[in-house]
C-alpha cells in the first residue's frame, strides 16, 4: 500500500468559474477580482491537500472575454499575497514569455519562492492572444514557432540567473563585516538571439533552486518545448485513449532530452461536477447547461479553435479547419472530439460552452472517484488538473467527496509530507551547476 | 488642536538599515531577503500610526552594492505579501519606467490596490543606475532628458489604463447573464512617442482611483516631473533653509501646473538616532561610525556623486565636478554640503558612509522630536521619510519613543482616521474622468 503510486491534483481558480455559467448559479459567488472568494478557494483546494493552485493570465481583454478572463487579479501579485494565506499549497501563476522581460520575471518569482518557502510554480506561455500584442507596441504577435524560440531562450535565461548566486554566497558576517562573497556571485553574460541579459540577478538562488515550471505545450513544437523543460505538463484530452498515447509520448520525447520521464508529470484537465447522487450531479449538470449564453459560447468556442466559428451554420457539420496558431491544444482536441460524435457547430458550442473544451467528469463521488482512478491506473496521466464549474461550491464537492473517496483508495495523500512544491510532486531540486569557468565571477570590491 | 496641522511619516525599508554597518550592530537583524524582519517592521511602523512603508528598489546589482541593495525581494511580490499582514498603512513600491511595461506595472498596481484595498504607492523612478541596462537588452541607459520623457509618458499612459473601466462597468448581475457593461468599458488608444498601448486594462479601476504617486526627483527637469505628477516628494536636504526653499519651489512648480499645493507633500529624507538620552544616541552614533567599512563608503559616495571619487586625494578638498546624470538630487546636496563645511573627500565619504547623504538627526526622543518639529513648523516640508540606521531597533525607538512625543504635541495622528493612503495623506482621490467621446467604446458582444 505504502508503495502505491500516487496521483497529483491541482486546480485552476478561475474565480467566475470554468463552466461560462458558473457564476450565474445561485450558490456561486461571482468576482473576477474578489480576493476573499480567492483566497478561500485556496484554503479549500490546502484543506483537500492539493499539490497546487493555479492562476491562468492573458494580458488583455475584452467585454466579451470569458467572465473569467476578462478581469482578474495579476497573478504575480496575487501569488504574493496568497503566501501569506497558505502555508502548503503550492502555487502556480502563468506569465508570458512574449510580454515580460526574463530579469524582471526571474526575479519575481524567485521573489515569491522566497516568501512562500519554496511553493512556487511559473506556467509558461508563450501568449495565447494576438490581441495582446496591441498593448505592448508591438507591431505584431509573433508567430507561433517563433513565440516558442523566445520561450525556450526566456526560460534558459531565467535559470541561468536563478544561478547568479551559489547556495552560500550571502555570508552576512558581522565580525568582518563581508556581506557577500563576491567569488560566488555570477554575471550570466547571455547574449542570444532575443535577449541580452548580464545578470546577476539581485535575489538569491529561489528555495526549490528553479520554481517549479508548468507548460501546456501541444503542437509538435509545444510538446518538444514541454518535454525538455517542464516539471508539470496540462493538457486537454477527451479520451482516455488519447490521453494514453499523449503521455507515452512527452515521457519518450523527455527520454530524448535526457530527462527521467517520471520527473515529468502530465496532468489531463478534468471538470468535475459532483453531486451526492448521479441523479444530483446530472440535475447541476442540466442547471449549468441552461444558464449558458450561446453568444458567449459561440465566442469561447472561436477562441479556443482559432477561428470565428460563427460564420458556419450552425446545424452543419463541424468544418475541417487549418492549424490555428494560437492554442494549438485546444484546437486539436475540439475537432478530434467534433469528429468522434459527429458534432453540429451547435453541439460543440455548447460542449465548449460548457467544459471549455476539458472533459466534463460528472456523478456521484464513487463515480468522479472510479472515473479519475481509470484514467490514472491506464497510464492517461500523473494525476489531473481540475477546473471547477464554480466557485466556492464546485471545488468543496470534490474536496470533500471524492477526495476522501481517493485516500481510502490510497490513490491520494492524506497529508503534505513535504513543504516545497517540489516534494509534493516528488520531482528533485535542481542543483546549482558546477562552479563556472573562474573567468566568470565577479572581482572582490576592489 | 484639532485644526493644527499634522506632519506625515513614511519610513524607507532598506532591511540591512540604511547606515552602511547599520546590519553589523550586535541588535540589528542583518538579511537583505529576510522576510519575517519586514514583516515585523512593517508593523511596528503600523502600530507607530505612520502614512507608509517604502521600499526602493534597482533592477541590477554587484557584490560590492549597499548591504541593503545587492539583495532584495522583489518589491511588487512583497507588497502582495504585506497586503495580508498589515491593515493600515500604505505600501509603497519603487518601479521603473525605463524597464517595464506600462500594461504590466499599471495591472500590478491596481492588482495591489484592489489587495491591500487602496493603501498602495509608486514610487515612479526612471531607472538610477546605468548598468540596469545591461540586464535588459538595451544598448545603452537613456540619458537623464530622455528617461524623463518615457516617465512623464509612461504614467500618462497608467493613468489612461487605470481608467479604462468606470466606476460601475463590472455589472455581474446573474438573472440577466450580463457580466461587464460594454458601454463601460473603454479602450485607451495610445500612440505615443515611446509606448503605443491599446487597452483596456483587464482589471478595473483601482479603490484610490489611481495609487498614490511618489517622486524624488531633484534635477529642474525631475522637479517639474515631480510637481506635475506627483502626490509625494522625497527629497534629500541637509540644510533648513534649502529644504524651505526646495518646498516652496515644487508648491509653486505645483501651481503652475494647475494643483493645488496643498496636495503635493514634500517629504524630506531623515535618518533618526533615538537614544533614551542624548549621551546613548551619540554613543549609537560612534559605535556605528566605527563598523563603517571605508572600502564600502567610498563606492557609495562615488554611486551618490555620480563618479568615481576614489580618483581624488582623501585629504584634498571635495573637487567640483560636472553634474552627475545619475542621482541628481544627492549629488546636489553632496556637494553643497562639503562647500559648506568644507569638507575634504574623506570627510565627506564618511559622512556618507553613515547617511547615505541623508540628514542625521541624532539625540534623546525629545530632541529628535524639536528637530523635526522646529523643520515641519517653519515650512520645510510636510513631513518626513525616515530611514533608520538598522533594523528592527532603529525604527522601534522612533516608534516607541519619538512617536508618542509627536503625538503629545499634537503633531502626528494618534490613530488612523482612514482606511486608504489617500486618506491618511489628505490628498483627494482622483475621479473618473467624464465619459469620453462615445465612439471610443467597445462595442456590445455582438
């Protein structure tokens, strides 16, 4: 029993919900910017012993953005202020690696691994929106291969400076008064393609020595992308099946960068609808479905395929379309969906309306339970990553129905055995690269 | 007494103190990153009743930096910690505008504000130190001119993006299904010579309207800057009457620039020794002169002067020099202040070395409290920026101590009166301007 593998759980707190409707349930607490909705939720998914809450961003917006989306708190900011409110929980932000410039977000988030202990995970996007681009002068949003070039540079610049300072560089000693051992400070000196950056980093090697990195890479160049760098990967599958052959493939492709695939752990997004009784579930399944605007879904539905779906009638079959160039994950599974159950435009719209296109896992707590237990034990992942239908409610059920339905099972911890993020996801901490070339370190202050 | 006029009190969080060996003394807790020590000082400034808690900040470092500034935590992230362990005071973070993204820092702020429920500052600097640029790509730093026009611009465009939401655009209302109001929601349109940013900002209009705005510029050229835009002055005077002089400059500035001067606090920087007598305080005051490292002092000088001062006889007169285009304001006062007293460079490097060129204001409670009263009452200023020697005892004694002298006398709060910076401060918060013309907003998802 003991020996059990284990699954992960996160959770993405989309405070209006993930269902488009969520919100308009008479028990769901609305609120883009609602802290206290927030941070309560974040209490919950610690109170369940979830691996992590996660944040997702875009950095523009529009009135007829996904309630979710089309306000929020900055994830960064947030995350500094749910340190202080949690004190297990890992916690994960996304940030673009197309809108940030690596020093400043470095050192963000080595910031907030400092001030959470080591709790800290970064999702990297390369920037789902065009739109975006608008707000930062940018003439245009780069395209797609070259959004994940930039990536790959970003984060190798970010770990570079995360190891501008050996573990023991801050000396901090009265009696001489030396302050900092200048011999183990290190400029980084990068000078590639996108980004000169000198470095050192002004903040000392992050407690988890790189925060956790999270990717949701699905295009060829994603998954490769995901495979080499990240310690958590999302992905949004509908099959089992699929999801099988999704995550034999990122454990063969980390193969192939020299990774140990089990230090790669993939996550299928799931949103759990869970009532006391199937009949119960599928009542709030019915409740969701009719609160949900068809001019909103229409929308999500473009979004999440690329294209304005709008244009195509409604009661057709759902079109062969070109590669989007935008979430190349979402798109793939949608028309992989559409296809199995020969879906209308309708149909997928209000699929999507629904689950944002995530698979919809809704019944009894035994059923949640024997579904997410199918999927792990068939190899569909390392655990899931759920997306509540609303908020507070839709997490509390899963909390506290299915997740001690998943202890008894020894499927799930019944207790954090660590404090670092790190530890609940059993991955190891990078240590700090061999002393660099002597050349390199900083003269004494002369 | 209730009409008399109160000074305001903000005091600079260099956690190692702001005295070069404030850090060495046996009862200052050293530790650039030491988060549960800012946390306490935080507090302790809250339970002294002061405006706000200010952290400076640089986007580069070396090992032979200040104790206080070779390492940090990242000021945005911390203030979201400290938005969960304080209740009261302003938090006010230095950012800059030659390094970030308006769309960036302007989300974060308001992401703060809306945390911490209105109590935060920017402290809008365009970036002090040359080799930052290193750290960001960018061929060369600015020059001073140049830098001030990307700030002027840069804060035109955050207050333009605070604004993007009016008061009562974010609807939620669950009968009808209507999230935002679209009508409500405006782009911004920004095509600069700097920064073209679209908008809106995807987070709506911060609690104080916009943060308070802090400025410490010196030069005419900051002054102006300072007097347009900001809410609050640091300024580094060694001498009464300069510090009369420079008030009643910005005022006037102010005026002319159509505000009320009433509004615009200036707040010169002071470093307090607080003994329980005037014998104790001098005594702090030789013990920590002693632990000065001259190596250390002399770097500093030479990062306050703008050159290498190292170069010039120690026993020679203070040269006169070009001015410095890096920190204006202290190479300023510096050099007035080794004109007056004839200083040679060793004289003045020590001086340094013990204030960062701040004025020192050292004696028992009631002396330290005559000084600031006999400056506040003759127009010096409308309150003061204290920076301590060291942590956490250099802020202590003035709360424990100074504080309650103050308060006897009528001149400082006994308790909060307010719940935002704003308030604290007097200073109006600024409305929503007029619906702008209506073909600027978004149309209703169609």
């Amino acid at each position: 029993m003991s020996e059990q593998r284990q699954m992960h759980l996160g959770v993405l707190l989309l405070a209006a919900g993930n269902v488009v409707s969520g919100w308009r349930l008479p028990e769901a607490q609305a609120g883009s910017q609602n802290f206290p909705l927030v941070q309560d939720v974040a209490r919950t998914a610690e109170r369940g012993k979830l691996d992590f809450v996660f944040f997702a961003d875009a950095v523009n917006t529009f009135p007829g953005m996904h309630p979710s989306m089309v306000l929020r708190l900055e994830p960064l900011t947030l995350l500094g202020a749910l340190t202080q409110c949690t004190s297990h929980i890992g916690l994960a932000a996304t940030a673009s690696t197309t809108y940030t410039e690596p020093y400043n977000l470095a050192r963000m988030l080595a910031s907030l691994d400092h001030l959470s202990g080591g709790r800290v995970a970064w999702n990297v996007v390369s920037g789902a929106f065009a739109e975006a681009a608008a707000n930062f002068g940018t003439a245009k949003h780069p395209p797609h291969e070259e959004r994940y070039a930039i990536a790959e540079e970003f984060v190798q610049v970010a770990k570079g400076l995360w190891d501008s300072w050996e573990e023991d560089a801050l000396v901090m000693d009265k009696a001489s008064g030396k302050y900092v051992d200048a011999d183990k400070v290190h400029v980084l000196g990068h000078e590639g393609k996108f980004f000169q950056v000198k470095g050192p980093l002004n903040i000392t090697r992050p407690p988890q020595g790189y925060p956790v990195l999270l990717q949701a890479g699905a295009s060829d160049t994603g998954c490769h992308f995901a495979a080499s760098v990240a310690d958590v990967v999302f992905t949004v599958q509908q099959s089992k099946d699929a999801a099988i052959a999704f995550a034999r493939r990122l454990y063969d492709l980390a193969r192939g960068y020299g990774r140990d695939p089990s230090h790669l752990k993939v996550m299928p997004g799931i949103c759990p609808i869970v009532g006391s009784t199937e009949a119960e579930a599928k009542a709030k399944l019915a409740e969701l479905g009719a609160l949900v605007d068809p001019v909103y879904a229409m929308k999500v539905l473009s979004e999440r395929m690329g294209h304005d779906m709008s244009v195509f009638p409604l009661d057709g079959p759902v079109p062969t379309l070109p590669p989007s160039s935008i979430m190349q994950g979402h798109a793939i599974t949608l028309a992989e969906t559409a296809a199995r159950q020969n879906m209308t435009v309708r149909e997928l719209r209000d699929f999507v309306g629904m689950s944002m296109g995530h698979k919809l896992v809704c019944g009894s707590p035994e059923q949640v339970a024997d579904e997410l237990e199918e999927w792990f034990r068939d190899g569909a992942g390392d655990g899931f990553n759920l997306l509540p239908p609303y908020f507070p409610g839709g997490l509390e059920n899963f909390v506290d129905h299915v997740v001690p339905v998943l202890q008894r099972r020894g499927l799930f911890r019944t207790e954090y055995t660590g404090r670092t993020l790190r530890e609940h996801l059993g991955i190891p901490r990078p240590e700090h690269p061999a002393a660099r070339k002597a050349g390199n370190a900083l003269p004494e202050p002369a």
